[in-house]
C-alpha cells in the first residue's frame, strides 16, 4: 500500500511571552518581557497509508490541532521530516492545496453573510474547479448532506448542525485526496453527529480519501476508526488498534435510564454497576459483552421511559492508559 502522510521526528515549539498579574505587572511585561517555550509538540512519529481513516486522540493541549496545522501547511515545525502525497506541506504549492482539506469544528470558514452558494463559487475560483467537476462534486455533497434548500441562506443564519454541513460541502468541493478533520462534531446535537459520521464513513469508503480526525467524543472513533494515535504532551504514547484500547481500557459500556416509577437501589444492583441513581434517572456501568442482555432485563422489569447506552468519555479512556503506563 502507498503511504499518504509521513511524519518523523516532529518537533514544534512556541515562545510566548508570560504576562504578569495587574497593572505593574503588565508594564514590567512591556518592558522586561520573560519569555517562555511551550513544547508543543516533542517528538511525533507515524505513518498513515491511503485510504485510511485514522483517529488522533489525546489530552487538550496535546498537541493535536498542532499537528494538524504543520500537516495542513499552516505553520513551520521546528524539525522533522513531514510528507503528505509525496509533498512538502509547507511549500503549500497549488498541487499540494488541491490534494488537501483542513476542517476545524470551532472555526468558521465561510463568509458569514453570504449565501452558501457564494462561498461554494468562491473555492471553485480558489482551486480552479472545472465546471463539469464543480457541478458533479456540488450535487453529490448537497444530494449526501440533505443541504440543498440552504444554499441561498447567508451562513450566519445557519444552525450550527447546519453550518457544519455547509463547511463540509466548501471544504470538500476541490475533491481533496487527505482530509484533516479537527473536532468535526464538537457542539453538534446527536442526530447531527451521527449524521456527520455517515457522511465522513462514506466519502472516505467512496473516494478511498485519508482521513485524520481528532475528536473528543469515543462515539465518533467507535463508528468510524479501526486504528487510533494517542498523543499526550507531545507525544506519540499509543497507536494501533482502537479495538485494543477499548477493550483493555475501557471495558465498559454506559447505559442511561430514565424510570417511570421509583426502583429501590438494591433491585438496580442486581443489573450492574450503578454509577449514579437519582430518580428517574441511573446510570449503570455495563461490561460490552453483557450489554444487550441488561438492557432487555432493565427493559422486562422495570417500567422504563427511556435507554440509551453510550461509551465511556475519551478522557476516562486516556486516563486509564496513563494510570496503567503499559500499551
Ligand atoms: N499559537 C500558539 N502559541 C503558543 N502556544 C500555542 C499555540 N498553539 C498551541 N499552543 C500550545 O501548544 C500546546 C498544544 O496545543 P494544541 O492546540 O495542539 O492542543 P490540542 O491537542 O489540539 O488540544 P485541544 O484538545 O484542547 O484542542 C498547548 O500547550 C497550547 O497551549
Ligand atoms: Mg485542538
């Protein structure tokens, strides 16, 4: 198989310059400015081949967003060697922008009062689309994503579910081989989440694009990601397969319930760990093998208005990593 992005050695620091309490403080800043690195990032070293799908996983502030930008082309690392499609990503040549996306969840990178359609047109001159490819790429993303009565509709109008759809539609016009997606989901309610995981599973399937993805949200790399890279304080600290991690660190289902009667503690202990029961609601930690035979017992048992099972949140996953220091 051909490799997509290569990273050896990568190294990025910033100098920032520490500001001091109060008004004193501030001036002696101006004046006397002590200046601090943060190392960003220590020493980043992996491999993803064409066509894969891949989550990027850690702590905030470690180091993510960071890679994300040396890979985009965004920022310099100090040293390292970096190589997506066989091209040096900060010599951002018209080729190497046309191969790639870079799409962060907490930013906007549309024109915020115009219509989407403009912004759409805009990349198309940006990136040189035919417009026979423009016009193929257009209709397939609105037909995939369901957007097309948004288009005449400035962007500051969008709900945020919506906006992201429409970054997505801008960002993948151009067809990009490597996509770079931070945090797609952050913010986005469930059926707008998992909505946008069908799509990310599916362009990635249909266009065997690469796909690096950052999320904090366990359900996201559950769905969409056989192989996961664990970065903490700038360093690669796991990468390998998803199914590993979780079944050694998190080997725990959650289930979420909400009764329509009061249950007595003791009859819910039969079921599992209770994590919490505050009438109507328990949560219940369940081991994955056993998860659909408590359901269906909560469920013949008890009078239950709602059940929703759900993974453990990512920083409980990472913690355990940490805390046990053997992957
Ligand atoms: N432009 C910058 N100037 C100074 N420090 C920076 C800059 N960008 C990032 N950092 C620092 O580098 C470290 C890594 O930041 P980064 O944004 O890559 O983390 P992250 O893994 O994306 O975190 P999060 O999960 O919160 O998004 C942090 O300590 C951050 O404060
Ligand atoms: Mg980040």
């Amino acid at each position: 198989m051909d490799k997509a992005i290569v990273v050896d050695k990568l190294v990025k620091n910033f100098v920032v310059t520490e500001k001091e309490a109060g008004f004193v403080g501030a001036l002696s800043s101006i004046f006397h400015p002590v200046k601090k690195t943060v190392e960003a990032l220590k020493n980043i070293t992996f491999t993803i081949q064409k066509g894969e799908l891949v989550g990027f996983i850690g702590p905030n502030g470690a180091g993510k967003t960071t890679t994300m930008k040396v890979l985009s082309g965004l920022i310099h690392p100090d040293s390292g060697f970096v190589s997506v499609m066989g091209h040096d990503p900060w010599k951002k040549s018209g080729k190497y922008l046309k191969n790639i996306s870079l799409i962060m969840g907490q930013k906007n990178q549309l024109w915020w009062d115009l219509p989407v359609i403009d912004s759409l047109e805009f990349n198309k001159a940006v990136y040189q689309i035919k417009d026979s490819d423009y016009e193929k790429n257009l209709s397939s993303l609105v037909e995939i994503l369901k957007i097309g009565n948004l288009l005449k509709t400035p962007v500051r109008k969008l709900s945020l579910g919506q906006r992201m759809k429409v970054e997505l539609v801008a960002a993948l016009i151009h067809n990009p081989q490597v996509l770079f997606l931070d945090e797609p989901t952050v913010g986005l309610d469930l059926v707008a989440q998992q909505a946008l995981r069908d799509f990310i599973f599916e362009y990635n399937r249909k266009n065997e694009s690469t796909v690096l993805l950052t999320s904090h949200n366990m359900a996201d790399l559950a769905d969409l990601s056989r192989r996961v890279i664990v970065i903490n304080e700038g360093n690669i600290v796991y990468d390998g397969l998803l199914e590993k991690l979780t079944k050694k660190y998190a080997p725990n289902k959650i289930i979420k319930v909400l009764f329509e009667k009061e249950v007595s503690l003791e009859d819910l202990q039969k079921i599992g760990n209770i994590d919490k029961y505050n009438y109507p609601e328990a949560v219940i930690s369940v081991p994955r093998s056993t998860i659909s035979y408590v359901a269906s017992e909560l469920l013949q048992n008890f009078d239950v208005i709602d059940i929703d099972i759900e993974e453990p949140p990512i920083e409980d996953v990472i913690r355990q990593v940490f805390e046990t220091k053997d992957f």
